[in-house]
C-alpha cells in the first residue's frame, strides 16, 4: 500500500512537473520572444505622425516596456516624452496589448499612447486604445 502511494504522488508530482513546463512553455515563452526587443518607426495620433522607439523587456513575470515619441525628421507636431508600459498578450487574437502607467518625461497636455496590434515577423503593427490612429514598428535587434 506505501509503494503504490508514493508511485501515484511520483506520477502526480512528474505529470505537474510536465504541464509546468511544457504548458507554461508554450503560454508565455512564444509571444515574448517575439515581442521583446528593440522596435522603431511611427504612429499616428491627433498631433499627426509621430516618431517612436519602443523598447520592450521581461521582468520577472512580467513584459514591459519603454515608450519614446518624438519628431519625425522635417517635422515638428509633436512635443518629446517617453513613458513605461506593461504588456498583456491574448492568446485568442495573438496580439499584443501595452498600457502606459508612468511618466519619465511628459509633456503638457498629453496622455499615454496604449497600443494594441499583433507581430508579424520583425514586423509589429495595429492601433490605439485610447488615440485615434495607426502604429507601425520594425524590429530593430533580431
């Protein structure tokens, strides 16, 4: 009776084991391989066309990132700032959400640019929650 005890919780304690990895694996490691990194290019909002690098980093359980807009070259709508952000990701829509929560520098009268868009290749793309436009970025370290 001991021996069949211990194999059930050898068996409980690998299949828990298994799941961990491979469920957890596949859940998290996949989209943010994909999301972190370097991303430059542009967004469009009420100020017009804007410039942005996007960096995007892992802590701990968590996928951050900075968010930095500036003018565009030959340019001048848009005032500079840059903010963090945490990412979300939706396994059913594959895409990739950012919300901004705190200021590094902010100008007067503007607000966080959240985005919402899916990654394709060393391509991410789609648009603002809360602005209406466009954003589209390349990834810039593969």
């Amino acid at each position: 009776m001991k021996n069949k005890r211990k194999s059930a919780l050898k068996v409980i304690f690998l299949s828990v084991l298994v799941f961990s990895l491979f469920g957890c694996a596949s859940f998290f490691s996949f989209p943010i391989r994909d999301i972190v990194g370097v991303w430059e290019g542009s967004y469009t909002a009420n100020q017009g066309e804007t410039g942005v690098t996007f960096t995007v980093y892992q802590e701990g359980s968590e996928v951050k990132g900075v968010f930095k807009f500036y003018n565009l070259p030959g340019r001048s709508n848009s005032a500079e700032g840059s903010y963090y952000m945490r990412g979300s990701y939706d396994s059913a829509t594959k895409s990739h959400t950012f919300r901004g929560y705190e200021w590094i520098e902010r100008p007067e009268n503007y607000g966080f640019a959240d985005i919402q868009g899916t990654v394709n290749g060393n391509i991410y793309s789609g648009s603002g929650s809360n602005f209406n436009g466009n954003f589209r970025m390349v990834k810039k370290n593969q």
